[in-house]
C-alpha cells in the first residue's frame, strides 16, 4: 500500500499527526490508544509493516 492511501484510511477513520520526526512521524489512534510510527520517506509500505500499523491503529 502507498503512504498517501494509508494517511487517506487514517484521516477516514479519525486517527492523528501526533507529531513529525525526520525518519517517522507518529500517529495516534483513539480506537485503541495507542501511538505508533509510520515511516515518511517510504512510498511503498512494506506488507509486515502495514499490518503492524493497521493492527495498532485498530484498523483490523
């Protein structure tokens, strides 16, 4: 999955930029509570990685 259509699913769902470093920027869900990195210079988001974060964000 690209980066932009995981932020799209994120802004759907109500998860938020918690705040942007210069490999990750960290993101919160309110689903789960949770806060979690999503890298930003990848524009193709490796399968493990995308579910770790879809899991964390409470997305599946």
């Amino acid at each position: 999955m690209k980066r932009s259509e995981l932020l799209k699913l994120f802004r759907e769902n109500g998860i938020t930029l918690k705040r942007s470093g210069k490999k990750h920027d960290m993101y919160y869900s309110p689903i789960t509570g949770k806060t979690f990195p999503v890298p930003r210079h990848k524009t193709e988001i490796a399968t493990g990685t995308l579910n770790s974060m879809l899991t964390d964000a409470g997305l599946k």
